[in-house]
C-alpha cells in the first residue's frame, strides 16, 4: 500500500478531530479552555483534510484505504477508504467545519458556566467524525454503524438544552424517524447482501449489478425512504423543523449543511453508482419528490417566523431542488442521455455543496442574532443593521445565495439544473416532458418564493427599527463568529463567480464513480476558470453578468443625479397621522408580510385567525385588541396522527386483550406455545 | 428391570391424574407425596444397578435427598402453609374434574404422538419412559392453568419439577449429582419463596385464589 504525503495528512486530520474531543472532556471544568482547544484542533483537522481531499481529487488514482481491520468475527470488518465521490463530499464537510469550529469559538462562550462545555465540545467533535466515518466507510456494516453513530449523536446535541421541553419532544420525534429510515436501509443492505455475497462499497465498478430485477426495485424503495428520512424529504420530513431549532445554531449548521446531506451520498453511492444501471421510473419518483419538497418545503418556510424553524423548512426546499436534479440525471442517464445526465447529477452535486455554504452561513447568522437579541422570533427583532452591520451584509450574501441570485453560488447550480432540465425535454418521451416542464416550473416558483422568505428574514429583522428591547440592546457578535460567517460567504461567492473550480472536480467525481464526463458537454473543455458555461447553446458567464451588474449601477447613480438635479434638503415636521411619532409598531410585521402567501396557499395551510377585542365595552371601546393567526401543518394532521392514533388504538386493545394480568392467561400462554413448538418439531 | 422402570413411570403419569382429579387442596400436598415418593423409588432402582455395576452410591444419595426434601419436608411446610391461611372450603378449579381429566388424557396423547416421532430415542423401553414423564411435566402445567388458589399453583409447579427431573432420569439415568443437588436446593428456595408470597397474598387480598392479583395490573 502505497499512501502518499496528502494521505497521511488525512490520517492526521483524522487524529486532530480525536484529540479535539479528547481536550473538550480532559477540560470539561474549564470551560474556555476546553471549547478553544477542541476548536482549534477541529480548524485544523478540517484545514487537513481539507488539503489532502483536494489534492486527491486533483490526483487522482483510484480509492484510498484509511484503515482495513478484519477482526476474528465472522463477517465483520471495519473498512474505512475514499474515493472520488467521498473525498468530494468530504470537502463540503471539512470547509464547513472549518468554519463553524471558528464560529463556535465565540458562539459557545454563552454556555460558559451555565453548561457542560466539555461534553458539548466531545460530542461535536465525535459528531463531526460520525459524519466523515459514513463517507469513509468502506462496506455495508461500516456504513451502518456510521450512520448510526452519526444519528444517536446528533439526537444528543438535539436534546442537549434538555430542560426546554419542546427540545426533549423534537428529539424525540427525531431519533423515532432516523430510526425507522435506518431500519428501512438495514433491511436493503440485507437484502443487498444476501443476494449477492457483496459487501464492499467503496472500489471500482457497481457491485449490487448481480441483484435480480424485483430485488432492485425493492432496494431502491426501501433506500429511497431511508435515506429520505435522514434527507427530510416530504411527508418524511416532520423532524427536520423541530430538531433543527432545539439544536445549538452550530449544530444546526452541521446538521441542515452536511448531516442531511449524507442522505444525498447514499442515494448518489447506492441507487446511482451500486445497481450499474438505473430505471426510468426511479428518476421520476426522485424527480416527483423533489418537486413536492422544493415547492412545498418554501411554501411551509413562508409562515415560520423562527427563524431557525424556517431556515430548516429552506433545508427541505434545497433539499427538493437537489433531488430534481439527481432525478433529472436518474432519468436521463436511465435513456442514455449520459451528457445530460452528467451536467444535472453535477448540478445536484455542485447544490450540495452551495447549500452547505450559505444555508450553514444562515444558520451561523441565526445563531448570531440569537446570541445578540436572546431570541428566534423574527417579530422581536428590526433595525439589526446598525447594531450589527457586519453580520448583516453576511446574512445578505447568504440570503442572496439561497434565493439564487447573481452573482453568488446558489445561481449557477440552479441554472445548470434548468439547462438539464430544458436539453432533456426535447428527447425525452410525453409524460417524463410534462414532469419536466413542472420540474422547470417548480424550480422557478422556489426560487421566487424564497426571495419572498428572505426578504421578509432580512427586511424584518434587519432593517425598521427595534421591535423589542433585546433588539435594540443588540451588539456586534465576537470576531470569530463573524470569522466563520465571512469565510462561507466569501465561498459563495466565489464559487459563484468561478464554479468551473467546483466543476472541475466535480468532472472527476462523475467519471470515477459513474463514467459520466461533465466537459466534452459544457465548452471550455479544460480549466479556463475565468471562461463562462455552455450546457448545449446556452451560455453563461457570471462574471460577465457581475460586471453588467457593476456597469449598470455605475451608469445609474451618475444618471438619476443628472436626471433628477442635486437634491435639496430642508427639514420640516412631517404630518405623523395624528399619533406623536413614527414608532416600532407602525411597521410592516413579518405575518403581514407573509398573508399574501397564506391566502394562495389556503388549502396547505388551513389558516385560522381569530381577533379578541376587550374591555369593558367591546364593541366601542376596546382596551386591547388580540389577533392570532394560526396555521395547520396538515401532515402531521393527517398523516402522522393518523398513524399514531391508530397504533395507539391497537396497542390499546392488545394490552386489553393479552395483558390481563391473570396469571393463569400467562400460564396457558406458556403451555400453548410449549405445545405449538412440539408440534412444530414433529410436523416440519 | 425395565418392566419395573415401566411400571413405575406409568405409576407416576397416573399419580398426575390423579392430580388432576383432585377436589381438595390438602389432597393436592397428599398426592404431590405419593409422586414424590414413586420418583425415589425408581431413583433408589437406578441407584442399585448402578451399585452392582461399579460400586458408585450417587443415586442412593439422591434417593435419600428426594424423600427428606419432597416427600416429608416441602408437604410438610405446604401443609403449614395450609392451615394458616385457608379457612373457606370452596370450588378451587374453572371446569370440571371430568373434562380436566380427558385434557389431561389428550395432553398424554398428543405427548406420545410427538416424541415418538422425533426418532431420537432408539430405545423403544425409554421411548416409553420419556412419553410418561414429558406428559407430567404438561400436567403439571395444565393443572397450574387449571386452579385458582396458590397452594395448587405451588404443587403444580413441584409437579412440573418432577415431571422434569424424571424426564432426565429415565432418559439418561440422572444428571451428575452436583447438578442435582442445584436444581435441589433452588426448589428449596422456590418454595419457601412461594410460600411467603402466599402468606403475602392472603395478607393483601383476604383470599389465596390468584386470581384476585388481576388486581395489581397498572
């Protein structure tokens, strides 16, 4: 085995990740200490790792193995290798941990002397290995403990403010969900198991291709749920919004910018790599779900005025926009359209890895306005930008980025996901067109419902003035959180301007893992990275669209100038509709703002409002006027309680029936199945 | 000395159903003695062919432990147990000794039905032997089902005992003695066990039918 220099620094990185969990418990008395060092030695193992992903995927050559242990037991060993596809996945990982370790250097400083910092930091760092495990590991039970580990962690750091309730009850319902989505992926790996002896993963060539037809189908059902589960998509996605807000904001940050994207690696390693060859129909039900979630995640978003619940709503939106383009790719490689293919699976892809940025970046800027204003709730705050102005042109580019809008990253992949989309509709058949064209649809309404979303997030909390006290005390976050926020804004950025980096890498991901190249397709063929993108005729480049941008604001402030003459400015008491002055409550809030969605969307949301007038005369002289707006999250409603209540019900009547509580029941319980096991033997 | 062994076994089989016919619960004790009784006997059997063949004493030590333990102590204590507790004569069983007794036939049957066909006994004497005791232990389970007060659920529970304890006799001519001797002393402690709980049950619910402890269901 011949490992190279880049190599054993991923085994360092590896060892840095350790040895940050070690220093958070070996300090967990003091507190500072042990949140810095574990911090620290998490930047660099991410710096680490990140260098030595890149320079493999740069390198190349085939997979590398990490740790190879075949224990005595039967059938077990721990394999821990990557390749392409993992290296790539485990780039987004490491620039994301690069950056919340920074961010969680500040961050973490309110739980000094209130909170176990040292177990906090243990389990990060334990979290972030969990994480990198599932994308190293290198067979099926590998794979499965990983992921395993990586949910019963996580549900730690869910629950970790275990003293709210609401936090217990979202931890519940998560590990309750991840738990069903792994049972339904242990049951494919069994599957996948028994009937082909294979249990490698990692290494070249589709290793499930000896599956019968039947078994493949139910694999990737079975698959699809399970992963879909950790995913969030929807009706699956009922954990995302309550843990999401109960985690600390870096968790979140991990959780919503990697932790629900290993759903997207397994669906990539398993259904697209594992099977060698993918049905139509597989596309379309990806494609479906992806439309459902993209649309109905920004929809749901919309009436969220937590702003942590309503970035975890986004996470299903760009969760759905990934998997339009993974479907897109599904099923355009499905009818050997394999340029397109490659160019919509780079496209989910490359979202992944945008996402990872800027909705990691939200969840940091979220985090940010918690530790500032001691609240979530966006009708608490206003007027953000002058307490914290650097957090706020963050805030601005992540939003930006998520709305797809020029010129940061969320844009290009969501263009290359349209240019999939409009290059298959001319060769694809009637009904995979119309999903098509909805698919196109779905996207475009995203994209503008999100717009909506953010500008409500940055209008309402931002800019006005003060709606509560705590915003109005607000102050600028600790250098280093605003040091994490502004190195994942910066990488939107650039990899908005210049995604032929992403690409390129991409390009190697693809030919590795399924023989599809992104180039021969998308002009440029090698890496100009300055040069703009073609995907079949159309052409795109971001910086000539930064500089038209640019062009366009300087030749409009000269303009309206001249156009308007020199303003001339005189101070005079404006008319303030009879009250004595323009305050807080005279602005626009953030439920007003949304009506307009929550009126079109009727049918999802079953809005209710009710309007309490009191006092002593009502009807002419009210003292206090209450208005409350409610919303119906019909999936629970009728989906989930359904179920629930109906489990209930049996359990009930099971309890009744067979737990009576006489011994004697019990007894002839033990005598029948003593009786049946005999004549069971005797028979078969 | 196999018709003896025979005779014994099926000797035992009928004391169940004998048992099982039973009306009052001091005849319960009286029958678990004559049981117990039957299986030294046919240990004390075992223990002298063992004797003539190699001089080893074992099974008469066994002999000696089964009628000082279960023929004279634990009925004895049964019987204590007895007449501290139950005053009231009443009807102690849910169906009646007719149809029990047929259950209990149809439970011999279905028994021999079984283990003659599992074809691991290729000894038709043992084949018997086994037959009579695999149905003990089943009665004794039966009869447990079959009666509401503690002291009948305390002798089926000896009788199951018996029924294995004569399973591994005439199949394998005893298990080593240390082995024994465990399975002895934990029987012990079951049924002094068993015993305060009766006294506890009759403390709690004024009665010994386990039935009542329904009650205690959360």
């Amino acid at each position: 085995m011949n490992l190279s220099v880049t190599d054993h620094l991923f085994t360092l990185a590896i060892i840095m990740f350790f040895a940050g969990a070690c220093f958070g418990l070996l300090f967990c008395k003091k507190h500072r200490a042990a949140n810095t060092l574990s911090n620290l030695f998490c930047m660099a193992g991410s710096a680490m790792g990140t260098i030595s992903v890149v320079f493999h995927l740069l390198k190349g050559g085939g997979p590398v193995t990490v740790l190879n242990s075949v224990p005595g037991i039967p059938n077990f060993s721990l394999q821990l290798k990557y390749d392409n596809l993992s290296a790539y996945f485990l780039l987004v990982l490491f620039i994301l941990t690069f950056a919340v370790s920074l961010y969680s250097i500040g961050y973490i400083s309110h739980y000094y002397g209130k909170r176990n910092v040292g177990i906090f930091n243990f389990l990060y760092c334990t979290f972030i290995l969990s994480m990198m495990m599932v994308m190293l590991a290198g067979n099926l039970l590998t794979f499965f403990i990983a992921w395993e580990l990586m949910s019963v962690v996580s549900y730690f750091l869910v629950v970790f403010e275990h003293e709210r309730s609401e936090n217990v009850k979202a931890g519940t319902v998560y590990i309750i969900m991840t738990h069903l989505g792994a049972a339904l992926i242990m049951i494919a790996f069994m599957i996948m198991n028994v009937l082909t002896g294979e249990t490698s993963i990692i290494g070249n060539g589709a290793f499930f291709t000896a599956l019968p037809e039947a078994a493949k189908n139910a694999c990737f059902l079975l698959l699809l749920v399970g992963f879909g589960t950790k995913a969030g998509i929807i009706p699956f996605h009922i954990w995302l919004p309550k843990a999401h807000p109960a985690a600390s904001s870096n968790i979140s940050a991990l959780m919503s910018g990697f932790m629900i994207k290993t759903a997207i690696y397994g669906i990539v390693r398993f259904i697209i790599c594992g099977f060698g060859g993918i049905k139509t129909w597989w596309g379309m039900t990806i494609l479906i779900l992806g439309i459902v979630a993209a649309v109905l995640g920004v929809a749901y978003a919309l009436m969220e005025h937590n702003i942590k619940r309503l970035l975890a709503f986004h996470s299903i939106e760009n969760i759905g926009i990934i998997f339009i383009g993974l479907g897109m790719g599904m099923i355009a490689y499905s009818k050997e359209y394999y340029p397109i293919a490659a160019v919509a699976i780079a496209a989910a892809l490359f979202h992944t890895l945008n996402h990872a940025l800027f909705k990691g970046g939200l969840f940091l800027g979220a985090g940010a306005i918690q530790y500032a204003t001691h609240t979530r709730d966006i009708e608490q705050l206003g007027g953000l930008i002058k307490k914290m102005p650097v957090t706020a042109v963050f805030v601005l580019c992540f939003s930006l980025a998520i709305s797809a809008i020029v010129p940061f990253n969320g844009f290009v992949s969501e263009w290359l996901t349209y240019q999939s989309i409009f290059a298959f509709i001319p060769k694809g058949s009637l009904c995979i067109n119309m999903i098509s064209i909805i698919a196109a649809a779905a996207l475009a309404f995203a994209g503008a419902l999100a717009a909506v979303c953010f500008v409500k997030l940055f209008g309402i909390s931002f800019l006005g003035l003060p709606r509560s006290e705590h915003a109005g005390e607000a102050k600028e976050v600790p250098p280093t959180m605003l040091g994490g926020m502004g190195i994942l804004a910066a990488l939107c950025l650039v990899a908005g301007l210049f995604p032929k980096i992403i690409l390129n890498l991409l390009d190697k991901v693809l030919i590795e893992t399924a023989a599809l190249k992104i180039y021969p397709n998308l002009s440029g063929g090698t890496v100009p990275v300055f040069s703009g993108l073609t995907v079949s005729g159309n052409k795109m480049s971001m910086i000539a669209i930064l500089a038209v941008i640019l062009a366009l604001i300087a030749a409009t402030v000269p303009a309206v100038r001249i156009i308007g003459g020199k303003a001339d400015s005189r101070k005079y008491g404006t008319w303030d509709c009879g009250f004595v002055e323009i305050n807080e409550r005279m602005q626009y809030t953030a439920t007003g703002f949304s009506k307009p969605i929550r009126i079109v969307f009727r049918i999802l949301f079953r809005p209710s409002r009710t309007l309490a007038v009191k006092g002593e005369h009502p009807k002419y002289y009210p003292d206090k006027m209450e208005y409350k707006v409610g919303t119906v999250s019909v999936f629970e409603k009728y989906f989930y309680d359904v179920i629930i209540r109906g489990l209930h019900r049996f359990s009930q009547r099971v309890k009744l029936s067979v737990q009576t509580g006489s011994i004697h029941m019990y007894l002839s319980y033990i005598l029948v199945t003593v009786l049946a096991l005999m004549l069971y033997s005797r028979l078969f | 000395m196999t018709t003896y062994m025979d005779i014994i076994s099926l000797l035992i089989l009928v004391s169940s159903f004998v048992l099982v016919a039973n009306k009052k619960q001091t005849s319960y004790i009286k029958t678990f003695r004559i049981q117990s009784f039957l299986i030294a006997l046919s240990m004390a059997a075992i223990g002298f062919r063992h004797f003539q063949q190699n001089g080893r004493i074992d099974a008469f030590i066994l002999c000696a432990l089964i009628i000082g333990l279960k023929v004279i102590y634990i009925p004895n204590l049964l019987n204590k147990t007895y007449d501290k507790v139950e005053h009231k004569v009443e009807k102690d069983f849910y169906l009646n000794i007719p149809i029990l007794t047929l259950l209990a036939c149809g439970i011999a049957v279905f028994v021999y039905f079984i283990v003659t066909g599992i074809g691991q006994f290729d000894n038709r004497d043992i084949t018997m032997q086994v037959v009579n005791m695999v149905s003990v232990v089943l009665i004794g389970i039966f009869f447990m089902i079959t009666r509401k007060k503690a002291i009948g659920q305390i002798v089926g529970f000896l009788v199951v005992e018996n029924g294995i304890f004569g399973t591994a006799m005439f199949a394998a001519e005893g298990m080593p003695l240390i082995v024994d001797i465990g399975i002895f002393i934990d029987l012990l402690t079951g049924v002094l066990i068993m015993g305060l709980m009766v006294f506890r049950i009759n403390d709690k619910f004024d009665s010994i039918n386990t039935n009542k402890l329904k009650k205690l269901k959360g």
